[in-house]
C-alpha cells in the first residue's frame, strides 16, 4: 500500500514539472507583454555613436535615446535593412518617422520604432558637424 501512495506522489512531482517546463520554454514572443519596450542610452559626439552597433530584439518596441555631447549632430536611419531596396517593406516601423533627426547639443532626443524585420539598418550622422563628419556612422542590429 504504501508503494502505490509512493508512486502517486512522484507522478504529481512529475506533472508538476513537466507543467512548469512548458510553460518556460513558450518563446518570448508569447510571455511577453506587449507593453514591453527595449529602452536603449547612447550618445553623439565628434566623430561616433557609443555602443554601436547597438542590438535589439524584432518584435519588441524600442526606444533609442541619443544624447549630442558635444556639437549638435543627426542621425539618418533607413526603414530597410542594408542590401535591401527603399521600396522594399520596411523592417523598421517608427513612431513617427523622419528624414534627418536633428540632435540638438546637451539634449537628448527619443527615436522610437517596432524593429519587425531582423538584419542590419546602418546609420549616420546627417547635420554636418566637421571634418570626421562623413565617418560618423553606426549600426542597429536586429536579432530574430
Ligand atoms: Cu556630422
């Protein structure tokens, strides 16, 4: 008799654990909220972006937020991964898009976009800031 209490003790444990499994091997997509966002800090100075290239996640809103050290800079980022033609579909969905974001000195400006297609979206400086100008480049790498 008390083999069989044994027995139906450990198969509990083990349904337990087997439920608990499966819920932690969901993918990330389906726990996670949609609320979530990937909240990125770098900043803009003569002649670089810190942290570049910078990694994010597709699926999970993000929230880039560039701090202009020491001059006033810009920075161009297009919708379509690099090798990939401007009327492709766009990989990168932002808030509210632009040509050029203006980084004023000393302010910190917030470029917010749904990264829905991973690969790699390069970008540049696009206020002309001094010599080091055209180099000044980075990288937003999206992982799947
Ligand atoms: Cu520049």
């Amino acid at each position: 008799m008390k083999k069989i209490v044994n027995h139906s003790l450990l198969f509990i444990v083990a349904a337990t654990l087997l439920a608990f499994g499966t819920f932690l091997s969901l993918p990330e997509s389906i726990r996670a909220t949609s609320q979530d966002v990937q909240v990125i800090e770098i900043t803009a100075k003569k002649y670089e972006y810190s942290n570049s290239p910078i990694h994010v996640k597709a699926g999970t809103k993000v929230q880039l937020k560039i701090t202009a050290i020491d001059h006033d800079h810009g920075l161009k980022i297009g919708s379509v991964p690099d090798g990939a033609s401007s009327s492709d579909k766009a990989g990168l969905v932002f808030t509210s898009e632009q040509e050029c974001w203006q980084l004023k000195k000393g302010e910190t400006t917030m470029i917010e976009f749904l990264p829905q297609m991973p690969g790699t979206y390069s970008f540049k400086c696009c206020h002309t800031c001094g010599l080091g100008h055209k180099g000044m480049k980075g990288q937003i790498i999206v992982e799947p």
